[in-house]
C-alpha cells in the first residue's frame, strides 16, 4: 500500500492518525488535529540513528558570539515613514513580516504603496495576490500614484507556482496577500486552515532565507481580533504587525506585537484618504484641535510605545430603567471600564449605578495601557455632574488603583511634555493628585464645595 502523503497531529497532545477526526483519538480534545506532510521515509531516520549509536555524528563547533560573522545589509525603506518606524527601520532581507488586520483595513493598500516605492527606488518587488484579479489590483494602484504601477503583479493561489515565481524573479521585496488564500497541493485540506497557513509560511520563508528576499504576509483576522490561520504562525515569522482601527473611520493604528529586528513600542498613525493611507505625523495635534470643550470630554496624554499622543476620551451619562444597566465603551477595554466606574462610586462619590454609560476614544483609536484610567474617570464624571473641566480641554493621565488612589504610571515627563506643547500647560497627574477623589474635585472646580452629606 502507498504510504499517506500526509499525517494528521493534534497541536494539544501531538498523537498522529493517519485520517482526520473531529476528537483526538489520544487525548479527547475537539478540533484539534491538523494536517501536516509526513516525516521522512522511516528508512532514513532507521540509518541516521544507527550512525549516531556506532558515534559517527561528529560534534558541531559552538563559536563564540563575538566571532559570528554578521552580514550587515542594509534595511530596505519601504518610503513610508511610519510603516519604516514600526519595522525598525525598514524591511530586513530575507525576513518574514506577518501583516495582520481586519477586512477593508488597507493591508492590500499599504502593502500596494510600499512596494510601489520600493520600485521607483530601482528595487525588485513582487506583488503576489490570491484574492483579487490583476485588473482590479491596478484599479488600486492608479488611485496610489504612478510608483505603483511599476510593480509587478502575480494573481496566483497555487503556492507551488508563487514560489517558482520567486525562485526566477528573486524581488528584493515580496508581498503575499494574503496567506490564507495560497494553497499547497501536498495537503489535502483547504487554503486558509492551520495546515494550509503554516505549511505555506513555512515553505515562503525557505526561499525567501535563500534568495534574501524580505516577504510580507498580509493575514487576515477575525471579528475578534485574532489572527485566525496566522495566530499558528507567529512564531514562524520576525514580525507580527497589527493594522488596527475601524473601517468607517479615519484614523488607523499600526503596531508591532513580536520585531525581531527593532522594538514593539512604536506605533504608526495612517488616514483613508481619497489616493491610498496618509501618514498622520501631527496625531496629538489634530486631536487636541479637535477635541470639544463640553461636559464629558477630557484630554488623555497617552503614551503609544515609546510615542506620547494626545487623545480625547468622551463620556455619555444617562439615565436608564435598565437592570443592568449599558456599559459600552470603544477603543478601551470594558473591564477596565467596569473598574473605573466601581473606583469612582466607592471613593469619588461620582455613582452611576443607575444610568447607562457611555466612553468612547475619539477617531477609532485604541488605547491600551493603565494610564487611561484617570482619563475615563474624569470623563465619567464630568458627563455625570454636566460640568465641564476646567480648565477645559483639560490632560490627565493615571493609573487608579482599587483604593482610589492614584498610581504613577511610565515616562510622566514626556507625557507632560507633549500635552504642555499642544497648549494644556495644566496637566492632572498622581504627581498632583494622590487620590481620584482628589483629581475629580480638582478638574471640576469642586475644591471649595462642602464636603457631601452620606
Ligand atoms: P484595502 O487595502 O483593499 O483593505 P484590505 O486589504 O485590508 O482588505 O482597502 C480598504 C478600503 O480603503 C477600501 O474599502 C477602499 C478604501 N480606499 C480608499 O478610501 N482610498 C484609497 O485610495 C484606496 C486604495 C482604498
Ligand atoms: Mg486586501
């Protein structure tokens, strides 16, 4: 009988079937099992174990880090600012960055505009799409300037022919868009399962180390932001982006989650406009400019890496017959909401209990990091009260802690800084006030109010 081309393991316990089952067979879980190609012919590990026993394998030279030899070549700019930023300087030969986002994000977009430059730049690209046809790609590009027009286009699923095409172009800079839908005729399941993803990765990154070329893997994530397929490939590649932000609005954040070749702090700013994704360089300012001087609105000095940025967070407090009542906020986390607003019932004497509340970052940005806090808080309670700040539009920044108190949290000064050059000299801190009981009064003008009845 002809042995099976491939295996199916489970990725919880690694027991092997030769078919796929929705349980494992070894440790009971479900939907676990993915097809992988079989190992080498048992005959050839049979003869490599016998020379290892009878000590044929000779040792390997461990060497010394200072004696490795580096190949110094040099990052390819992509000629998009921000996107050079979170890369750490550009694209590195021979490396593999994942690109992540949601559906009409703009991966295709900025992956488009990048090599476009890349090919005014002399460079050889190759742009490798399984999802639209070449006419349609260059509807895109015309709409990106003429640069894009340059690059040369592969609208191709069979993973086989993408990398022969690789292999006879050798481009300097390959973008596959997207890994889910290449498809590997060793394996019988369907493009975009986890066998799928991680055996074209796997193969894309052999020739891509050969031919020093630097691939870009455009992925696609679900609803819930995981990067569905790619999440198994993580590990796989140097770098993981995340194109993050909400289609029906302007502003788009890119981040690094895993760079092997610089840091994960730095964030990129882009914007939709009518010709392909604008850096936004001036992000604090636009927001500040922005920002309304009402009742609920308050002004986070953020920090997005090792980037302060200035963004209004919003609240809305109205009254509900609910039980319980809404709780819904965007581009923070809801836990942390929770959090906040139980802080500011127990010590800041600002209770919500009975009305739906509302928090919201301006421009569809996230911000994730503990910070927020005093911000939302602020918010809150000025929605609460129908007081505006003063003076208004007011910074603050904050951890709060469950005591109600407030805790510092990373790079005050330059969080400070940045808010002090946008025009909010007055900024709230832990460093002012030690609790949020204290920050509320202070931004509501509440100093001199007796002390409320219990
Ligand atoms: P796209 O890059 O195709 O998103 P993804 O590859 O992440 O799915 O494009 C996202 C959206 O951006 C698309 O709906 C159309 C819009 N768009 C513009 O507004 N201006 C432009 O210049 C381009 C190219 C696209
Ligand atoms: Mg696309």
């Amino acid at each position: 009988m002809a042995r099976p081309a491939t295996i199916f393991s489970c990725s919880a316990c690694g027991t092997q079937s030769p078919k796929w089952h929705g349980r494992c067979p070894g440790c009971g879980e479900w939907n676990t099992l993915v097809e992988e190609r079989a190992p080498a012919p048992s005959g050839a590990r049979a003869r490599g174990a016998a020379a290892g026993a009878a000590g044929a394998a000779t040792a390997a030279q461990a060497v010394r880090l200072r004696d490795v030899q580096v190949e110094r070549t040099p990052r390819l700019r992509t000629g998009i600012g921000e996107l050079d930023r979170v890369l750490g300087g550009g694209l590195v030969p021979g490396s593999l960055v994942l690109l992540g986002g949601s559906p009409g994000i703009g991966k295709s977009t900025l992956t488009n505009m990048a090599l476009g430059h890349l090919a005014a730049a002399g460079r050889r690209t190759l742009y490798v799409s399984g999802e639209e046809s070449a006419a349609q790609i260059r509807l895109r590009a015309e709409r990106l300037g003429d640069a894009a027009l340059d690059v040369p286009v592969l609208a191709e699923t069979d993973l086989d022919a993408v990398l022969a095409t690789m292999r006879a172009e050798r481009p300097e800079a390959c973008v596959i868009d997207s890994v889910q839908t290449l498809h590997s005729a060793a394996l019988d399941s369907a493009p975009g399962t986890v066998g799928q993803v991680r055996e074209v990765a796997t193969r894309v990154a052999e020739v891509a180390k050969r031919s020093g070329t630097a691939v870009v893997l455009v992925g696609h994530v679900t609803k819930e932001g995981s990067l569905a397929g790619p999440r198994v490939l993580e590990h796989l590649v140097d770098c993981v982006l995340q194109f993050e932000g909400e289609r029906e609005r302007t502003y788009r954040t890119l981040r690094a989650l895993k760079n092997r070749f610089g840091s994960t702090n730095d964030v990129g700013v882009f914007e939709m406009a009518a010709n392909g994704l604008a850096e936004v360089l001036d992000a604090s300012a636009r927001f500040v400019g922005e920002a309304t001087k009402a009742p609920g609105s308050v002004v986070l000095a953020a920090m997005e890496g090792s980037r302060p940025l200035l963004v209004e967070v919003q609240a809305l407090v109205s009254p509900s017959e609910l039980v319980p009542p809404r709780r819904v906020c965007n581009g923070l986390d809801r836990n942390r909401l929770a959090l906040v607003l139980a802080v500011l019932g127990r010590h800041a004497g600002v209770a919500v209990g009975s009305a739906d509340v509302f928090v919201n970052v301006v421009g569809g940005v996230r911000i994730d990091e503990p910070g927020a806090d005093l911000a939302v808080a602020l918010a809150v309670a000025s929605a609460a009260r129908g007081v505006a700040t003063s003076p208004s539009p007011l910074a603050c920044f904050g951890e709060i802690g469950l005591t109600g108190e407030l805790r510092s949290v990373a790079h005050p000064e330059r969080r400070a800084a940045e808010a002090a050059q946008f025009g909010l000299r007055t900024v709230l801190s832990p460093v002012g006030a030690p609790t949020l009981r204290a920050a509320v009064r202070g931004a509501l003008g509440e100093r001199d109010r007796p002390a409320r009845a219990a």
